[in-house]
C-alpha cells in the first residue's frame, strides 16, 4: 500500500463491536479483568490502551517499522530514548539540533552521567573524529532546524552501524510522507507528533518507532516505566490528524516553494533556507534522501533596511507562536524564541543569527500569504 492509503487506514479498524468506520476513543485508565491471569489484551492504560494502539500501528506502518510507542510529547519520547543510555556513555549529535533537545542532552542527561558531543553533522569526518570508545548513540535531525542543513542519512547511519553505534533520527520536520530513515537502516525513528503527524495545533504528542525485537522491548518497557504514554483522547486526535497527512504535506510544499521564491528575490531579504531552492548547497543530498521538501523555511531579513520590530508588527495571517507544521502559518524570531534555550554561544555555533527569521508554512492561499509578507517588507 501506498503512504496515502496508509495513513488514512492502517491500524485503525478496531472495532469488532458496531463496525464503527472511525477508532474507538477508550478513555478508561484501567481494564477488567475475565478471570484471574487472563484478560483481553490489556490491563491499564499507562501501559497499553486500545486507541494508542491503533495510532502506534499506524505511525509504524507510515515509517515502515516493526512497531511503535506513542508519548505524551516529543520530549517525552526523546526523554526515554535516551533511557536506552547509561551513566558513561557518549552521544554524538549536532550543533543545530531542536532547542529542547539541546537543553535536555546539555541541562539534564549531563548531570546524570552521559557526555555529548554537539558537532557539526554535515561533516562525516568530524563524527568520525568525535567517536570514541564509549559512545552508544548518534542523534540525527535532518534538515535541520531552522537553517535546514542535511546531514547525509546513509553514510551516517552505516558510519554508525560499523561501530555498533545506535543511530537515532528526529524525523520530525519531514514527516515520514517526505523522508523514511529506515530505507537508510536507522535503529530509531522519533517524532514530535505535535508537528505535521497531526498537523492541526490541537494536541502534543510524540512518537517512537522501532525495526528491531529487541528495541521494541527496550522501549517499550522504558514508556510504561517512565510513565510517558500518550493519553487515549490525544492518541485520538493525532490518528484523525494524519489521515490528511499526504494532502496537507503536498500543499505546504507547494505554498513554501512560492514563499521562498519570492523572499529570495525580494531587496529586504538577505538570504532564504528552503530545501526546494536551487541556492541550497546540498542538491545532491536532498535529491537522495528525501521525497519532498517539507513546509518550513528561514529567512534573513536586512535589518539595515527593516526593523524585525517593524516587520513583525506587519504580520498578522502569520501569527508570531513557537512550534510549526499546522494548517496555520507561523513567523517567529528562533534568537528570543523557539533557541533561546541554546544561549548565546549555542546559537552562534548553530548559524543562527539575530536576523533569523522561521516561517512554517501553512495551507492558506499562497496568494494571500505573499500579499502579506510583501506589504511587511515594504518598499
Ligand atoms: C517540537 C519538536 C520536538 C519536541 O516535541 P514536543 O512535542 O514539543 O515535546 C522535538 N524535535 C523537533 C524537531 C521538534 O520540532
């Protein structure tokens, strides 16, 4: 079956009962029990309840994994992931990875006995040079966010595999519609499914997808056991979100290509990051590895001609929020907002500047949407 069929099917008939076309929603924390040591599959819901079920199907089935376990956030999932690790072990990530997950790898799972390289993805050679003995993981996010920089899935990944070195990727600003990490042997699949997997800004959640046996215990044991599985209402909710993944990855493509395009030839903008761009560096590497490019783009604005101050009091169909990959469009300024956390030095190692601006592009009309930042711009 194709990825649009998928996600509007797999996983999702449960109902054996009234053959209700739509999954059930079980909003019980606990479940009966037929008689002693025997019941009907489960037993509480923090460890497993029918709608998850259906969601984690169906998120498997879209990554083209073995199974998956869905969580309250995308934290919540990069949290027990990283679970997987002990005291003394080393993980090998990017400079430019998602503010949160910087924060938690820098604030957190330091403190608590692992060590992190934050290095520059892009270059083979310098994860070659940043393993040692000890490292177990290499997190992956590609493109990456905001400035959309690809790190190259299956050399990284078969860098990984060499040393017995588990590679885990953030799939997140993709979306499994635009980009399958497993094609390339990744170990783990994480998303924020608060983005595009449900698309609609109503609900946080996440996800983590396996391909291995003894992963999916691993993980499995570590949700229930850490307490961080989706509720059964928003489980529901991001399987009704993904039905309409395939259209509304389409649109946002679309609208973002003619986005880029205009900021690209606009006077007031010094450079744009879109994947879709002949001016991104890494054609080659997109044309490989991802299907699609995805509906999120950054810009540089001029500040020598325009205010971000000036700018963004213009924006209004753009709504200045954090967070991407709604039907919505939104601008925010990743300096002060969506990176703060990485301070001052993290967001220069990144590329950031105070010029940044991010844009996720929503499905309004394109029309509309450049009329707007057109005017923003001003002359
Ligand atoms: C939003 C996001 C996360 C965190 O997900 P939450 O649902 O906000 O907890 C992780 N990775 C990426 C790439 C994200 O965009």
């Amino acid at each position: 079956m194709d990825i649009q069929t998928k996600a509007v099917l797999a996983g999702t008939v449960k109902d054996s009962i009234y053959n209700s076309v739509i999954t059930p929603i079980y909003p019980t924390s606990t479940f009966r029990f037929d008689r002693l040591g025997q019941h009907k599959g489960y037993d509480y819901t923090r460890s497993g309840n029918p709608t998850r079920a259906a969601l984690e199907e169906n998120i498997a089935a879209l990554e083209g994994g073995l199974g998956a376990a869905a969580t309250a956030t995308g934290m919540a999932a990069i949290t027990a992931v990283m679970f997987l690790c002990e005291p003394g072990d080393h993980v090998i990530t990017g400079n430019d990875i998602y503010g949160g997950s910087y924060r938690l790898f820098k604030d957190i799972f330091s403190k608590k006995g692992l060590s992190f390289s934050f290095i520059n993805m892009m270059n083979l050679k310098e994860i070659g040079k940043a393993i040692q003995k000890n490292t177990k993981m290499i997190w992956i996010e590609t493109p990456s966010n905001p400035l959309l920089h690809i790190v190259d899935l299956q050399s990284t990944i078969a860098l990984a595999k060499s040393k017995g070195i588990l590679a885990v990727i953030d799939n997140t600003f993709l979306s499994p519609y635009f980009q399958r990490p497993f094609e390339f042997g990744a170990d783990i699949i994480v998303h924020s499914t608060t983005k595009y997997l449900n698309g609609h800004s109503d609900v946080v959640g996440g996800t983590i997808v396996y391909n291995d046996k003894k992963i999916e215990e691993k993980i499995k044991f570590l949700v229930n056991a850490l307490g961080v599985s989706e509720a059964p209402f928003d489980s529901w909710l991001v399987l009704r979100g993904i039905k309409t993944l395939a259209c509304r990855m389409e649109t946002h493509q679309q609208n973002a290509l003619k986005i880029a395009t205009f900021l690209e030839s606009h006077p007031r903008v010094k450079k744009v990051y879109y994947t879709g761009l002949k001016s991104h560096p890494q054609q080659a590497l997109i044309k490989k590895q991802m299907k699609g490019f995805g509906g999120m783009l950054a810009f540089e604005l001029d500040t020598s001609k325009i205010s971000l101050d000036t700018f963004f009091s213009k924006v209004k169909l753009f709504q200045l929020a954090e967070s991407l990959g709604g039907v919505e469009s939104l601008i925010e300024h990743p300096w002060t907002m969506s990176h703060a956390s990485m301070g001052p030095e993290g967001l220069k190692a990144s590329g950031i500047t105070q010029e940044t601006i991010r844009v996720s592009v929503g499905i309004e009309s394109a029309n509309d949407l450049i009329g707007e930042l057109k005017n923003a711009l001003g002359k």
